[in-house]
C-alpha cells in the first residue's frame, strides 16, 4: 500500500465511524479565491474574520498561499508553526493553530519556502486530511488561498462550502476573475459560488463591474453567481495594513467596515441543514484532483 492509498484509508475509516450524518458541529468553510494578486484577498479574509469573532463566531483563518502567507503580518503576530509543519515535521492540525488579536486563530502558510508552492498530490492529501480535525472546534473557517489557478488552490476550493471570488473592477482583474469561475466550473460539481468587488469608487462601478461577470458566467458558462456585496475604496484600509489592526476594529463606523457588515450578512450560516462535514469534501478531492 503506497503512501496515497494509506491517507484514502484514514478517510474511508473516518467515514466509517461517522456516517453520512456527522454528529457534531460542522464548521462554515469558506474559501476566498482570486484570479490575481493584490486585490485584497486577505484583507477580506482578516477583516470577515475579525468581524465575526467581534458577533460571536468561533473563527479560524487558514492562510493557503503557501509559502508567500501574509495573515500574520496583516495581524502583527509571528508564528511558532506553519503549514509546512504538518508535512515537514510532523505536526498534528493543533499545534499548527496560532492564536491571534481579537480572538482570531490562524494558521500560516509559511513565507519563503519554495516546496510549499510545488506540493505533490500526497503533500495536499496529507494537510487536508489533518484538516478535517478542524471541523468539530469552530463555527467557520475562513481559507485564503493563493492567487491564481494552481493545484494547490483547486485543493482548497474544493473543500470549502461556498468559493467567493474577489477582484476589482478593472478589465484584467475581472478578466482573471472570469478565468477562475471557469476552472472552478471545470472541477468542482455544483458549487456555490459568490463574488465580491473590491475598492470601488460608486455604486455605478460595482454594478456595472458585478453585472458582467455574472451575465456572462451565466451566459456562457451556465452558472447562477451570487452578488455578495463590494467594499468601497476607503484610506482607512490602507492605514489600518500599516497599524497591522483589521479596520473593522480600528475604524467600526468606515465606509469599508459598512461593506463588510454588509457582507456578512450576505454569507449564509447554515449549520442545521448541513448533514456532511470537511470528510464528504475529500471524497470529491479525490475523485477530481487527478483531472
């Protein structure tokens, strides 16, 4: 039995105790994708994070671009443990959990680190198997994944609940952002998928920037993307990355902070209904990872 064989063993024995219907809690996964980078992926993902720690939710931030993590600076805290640890060193899931400001937990993609951006198929197996842990400690994960349309990313996208693609509204962001609606299409069954606009200057740009990607998605790729909502170009985002603080913290009554309010409001927590955690998710990782 060769190593891969052996972690579709763990699963299939995890599946044998739990069933179809997972007793406990199952975390929210959200995956938070784009098609390029520097649109502010992790700004969203620190920021939704920072809002529903402030509500209530038990949350958790996985930073997935592997090798290149930038959660931690986002928050001015320095990891013990990365991702890398859970391969390299063997690390269970929990010592890899750091624990952040304003009651966030995280866990870092690492920086630096080359092998991260060129996991084998085993490598990707063996972390989200680890991660499967984690579906019975919080009430939502929140995964910033690379940007791009990398194996790595797919992985992630496959086991989060709901994808939202972020961009900006200019024509090569949408473009990219368009790119990855495809891929997703291509290799993930029915997915829920939801789009943010980012740093828009009016309503007019949003609507206008939203619209098209999702008639077209609709057109042409056959797909119902959501409106999830936009976040205003506000300088209290730039100047809260400097004070390493989420502006949702820092500045409770921005523009921007309205956005993310309005955001998650928009996010749909459905536990009651869900009847399969994180171990279903691996089922189709398995089956499409190889495509």
């Amino acid at each position: 039995m060769d190593q891969a064989e052996k972690l579709r063993e763990l699963v299939r024995n995890k599946e044998k105790n739990v069933g179809d219907k997972l007793q406990y809690k199952n975390a929210k996964v959200f995956a938070i994708t784009s098609g390029k980078g520097g649109v502010g992926k992790t700004s969203l993902a620190v920021n939704v994070a920072a809002f529903l720690s402030k509500i209530g939710k038990k949350v958790l931030i996985i930073d997935a671009d592997l090798g290149l993590s930038n959660v931690e600076i986002m928050l001015g805290i320095t990891p013990n443990h990365t991702i890398r640890d859970l391969i390299k060193n063997n690390k269970d899931i929990k010592e890899v959990i750091t624990k952040g400001p304003f009651n966030l937990d995280f866990i870092s993609g690492g920086n630096g680190f080359l092998e991260m951006a060129e996991l084998s198929d085993v490598e990707r197996e063996e972390i989200l198997i680890k991660l499967q842990k984690l579906d019975e400690e919080y009430d939502v994960i929140l995964i910033d994944t690379g940007a791009g349309i990398s194996k790595n990313v797919i992985s992630f996208l496959m086991v989060a609940d709901e994808i939202i693609v972020i961009t900006t509204s200019e024509p090569t962001s949408i473009t990219d952002a368009y790119s990855v609606i495809k891929i997703v299409k291509d290799k993930i069954e029915k997915p829920d998928l939801g789009i943010i606009i980012n740093r828009v200057k009016n309503i007019i740009e949003y609507k206008k920037a939203s619209s098209l990607l999702i008639n077209t998605s609709k057109d042409f790729l056959e797909m119902n993307i959501k409106n999830i909502g936009f976040i205003y170009e506000d300088s209290c985002v730039r100047n809260t990355i400097f004070k390493k603080t989420p502006f949702v913290i820092y500045y409770p009554d921005s523009q921007a902070t309205g956005c993310i309010k309005y955001i998650v409001e928009k996010l749909e927590f459905n536990y009651e209904e869900k009847t399969s955690g994180l171990i279903t998710k691996f089922r189709s990782w398995f089956k499409n990872v190889g495509r």
